[in-house]
C-alpha cells in the first residue's frame, strides 16, 4: 500500500485509537499486511479470505462490515477507495464481546479448531481487549471518518453504494408497508400527476418517496423483471410526455428519455432496475428545475443548457449571449422576463442545487464543495447557500444524514 504513507498510516491509527479505544492496522488490496503490527489471531484458518471478504462487503454497501471471527470475537474493516480505485482497508483488533452468551473455554476452544496452537490460545483470547457489541461497531464508523478526514481521500464508490443501499432499503420498506396495507394494485395515475407536481416544485425527497410508493406497488402486481422493466420505462414516457406538454422547450427530454430507457433495459435484477430509475428520476429532476420555469423562448433554453453545462468556472453574462448570439442587454431581459429571475441569480441558484448534490452524495469538505461547483470564495458560498436553503451547508448536511 504504497500510496498510504506509514505516517498517514501512524496518524489515522493514532487518532483512531485516542477516539475510540480501537487499535487498527492497514491492509493492501491483496490482504497483505501493510503496518508492522501484530496480529494475535493471524494465524486462524481462513481469516485472510474472510478479510478479503469483508472488505468487498464494505465497499459494496459502503459502510465498515462487521464480523466474527469466531463465535463471541468480532472485528471490522473498513474499505479505502480513493476516486473509484480501491487500495485496500483499515482492520480492527480482534475483541471479545460482552454478552456473547458463550463461555470463555467454548471460545479458546474454537480458537484452537481454527488453528491456533492450543498451548497459546488462552493467552491470546485474554490478550484480547473486552468491547460491548454496539460500541465496537460504533467505532468503525468514526474510524472511517477520521481516515478520510486526514487522508483528504474521495470515497466517491463508497459513498454511491452507501446511496444505493439507502435508496433499497427505502425501497423495501414501501414494499413492507405496501404488503401490511393488502397492496397490490397497480399505482394509481394520480400518482403521476402527484410524482410531477413535487418535482416541479423542487421537493425531490417527497419525489423519490412517492417514486418508492409507486415502484412498491409495481413489483407487488408483479414481481417479473420483464414486467417490471416495462412499466418503469413506461412511467419515465409518462413523465416525459407530460412535461413537455405543459412546456414544448422541454423537448430535449426526450433525448434523455432513450438515455434513460437503454439503462433501464440493461438492468439485470429488481434492485439494479430501481437504482436506475431512481438516476432517471434525478436527471429528470434538473431538466424539469433548470427548464420549467421558462415557457415561451428557445434563446433562453439555450442560455440555460449553457449554463448547466458550464457554471462550475468563471461564467459572466457576456459570455453566455455570445454562445446564445444576442447581445448581452437582450439576453438579460429575455432571461428575466421568462423566468423572473437574472442571469446573476441562475448562475448562483444552480450552482448550490449542485451543491446540495455534492453534499448528499460525497464526502467533500464544504470548501472544496465550494470551489467544485464555482465559488472562488468559501465564505461567499456559505453565506448564498444560507440565503437559498435556509442553513448552512455544514447543517445540511448534518440534518440530511444526522
């Protein structure tokens, strides 16, 4: 594990240890041993491949996953992945855990069927530190915290996983629910029009919990991936065609919508169809944001695509009406005339919807955020994004996931 130096290695270990009364060691992608530490129960059958295990576990649910090794000793790993490319993980001590209702022979016991030397195996079990259940597992999500804290890493894969994982387990509570309610029946068009009305107002959390209510409904009429793929490509038509009627400049969703139908096509299994919608829903949302307050000048549709596509940099209003090719004066009335809004103001209101993203979605720091979506001031994005979201970005995203 080259990329991690050993002082990152003594860091994170260090602060790891001070927070949580955890000691860890590093592992590269292989399951080698990356830090010159012992390991008491390294010499348990099969424990390598069960590390290896979970640290695929851990990056395909993004979070750290919990183990035992043998019944009443638990460990943990956390997976390191920095920009998509996994580089291998962060291992907890092995701990006794309180309450296991097993006895302590039953477990040097195990220890010795798992292959460690009889006469060693009661000293290594009492060499082991004593953890309640809850906190051990506790300590590896601070532990995860406090590595990509000081590495400055990009858990970008993680954190999708940790999103799809979510957005499943959102989904398969609607269908619980659906289930004790007697469900069954298909949605309802009402649905529909309730789906559109929440994503024209900007309320995408109450759109994706109505999309959860209607996908819940779907799979309980019929569980048939076929069936199933053919009426979330239906649903998608439905949303596209409405939009557009109510506003003909939304025409280019229907580019995205073949977009959206090949990835829906592609899935293979119920969760990789409901993922996939949901991407669609997302993408539908910034279309319908971006475009549904304008209803009459193909200039300004333009003027907005170009926007969207470029606010991450310097963007001035002269700039846009030379892409557009009116002048800037022109430009400007269209654009307040259609939305209500300047030019000024859509360039900022889009650069915190993004940022909103980025702080759902990644674990960013609030200045890179900044400076990501094209503020070239941290305090000046802190204090916009209070005055359009109505707090700052550190509590949004405390309030979004606690």
């Amino acid at each position: 594990m080259a990329i991690l130096s050993k002082r990152l290695q003594a860091d994170v270990s260090r602060k790891v240890l001070k927070e949580t009364l955890v000691s860890v060691s590093f592992l590269d992608a292989a399951g080698n041993k990356a830090t010159d530490v012992s390991d008491a129960l390294y010499g348990v059958r099969d424990l390598r491949r069960r590390r290896n295990y979970a640290l695929q576990q851990s990056i395909n649910i993004g979070e750290p996953y919990f183990f035992e090794v043998v019944p009443g000793v638990g460990t943990w790993v956390v997976g390191l992945e920095n920009n998509r490319m996994i580089h291998g993980s962060m291992v907890a001590q092995e701990v006794r855990l309180l309450k296991s209702g097993i006895s302590d022979q039953t477990i040097v016991d195990v220890l010795i069927s798992k292959g460690i030397a009889s006469a060693d195996a009661e000293a290594v079990y009492d060499s082991l530190p004593v953890f309640d259940r809850e906190a051990f597992v506790a300590a590896s999500v601070k532990a995860k915290e406090v590595f990509y804290g000081l590495s400055g890493w990009q858990p970008v894969l993680i954190e999708e996983k940790r999103r799809q994982a979510l957005q499943q387990e959102q989904l398969n509570r609607a269908i619980h629910e659906r289930r004790e309610q007697g469900g069954g029946a298909l949605y309802a068009f009402e649905k529909e029009r309730q789906l559109l009305s929440n994503i024209r107002a900007g309320d995408r959390n109450q759109a994706r919990r109505i999309l959860n209510d209607m996908l819940a409904n779907i799979y309980l009429s019929s569980p048939k991936l076929v069936v199933l793929r053919a009426r979330s490509i239906e649903l998608m038509s439905c949303l596209s065609r409405a939009a557009i009627e109510d506003n003909p400049l939304l025409e280019p969703l229907i580019e995205r919508n073949h977009r959206w139908t090949e990835a829906l096509l592609e899935a293979t299994s119920f969760e990789d169809l409901s993922l996939s919608l949901m991407s669609a829903l997302d993408d539908f949302c910034d279309g319908i944001y971006l475009h549904g307050v304008n209803r009459s000048n193909e200039h300004v549709r333009k003027a907005l695509d170009y926007i969207r596509a470029e606010h991450a940099r310097a963007l001035s209003v002269s700039e846009v009406a030379r892409h557009v090719g009116l002048s800037e004066s022109r430009l400007s009335h269209l654009v307040k005339e259609c939305t209500g809004r300047t030019m000024i103001q859509i360039v900022r209101d889009v650069r915190i919807r993004q940022a909103q993203h980025l702080l759902e979605r990644s674990s960013m720091s609030c200045s890179e955020i900044a400076y990501a979506v094209g503020f070239s001031d941290q305090s000046y994005f802190i204090k916009q994004f209070r005055k359009t979201v109505g707090r700052t970005p550190a509590r949004y995203r405390q309030r979004r996931f606690g």
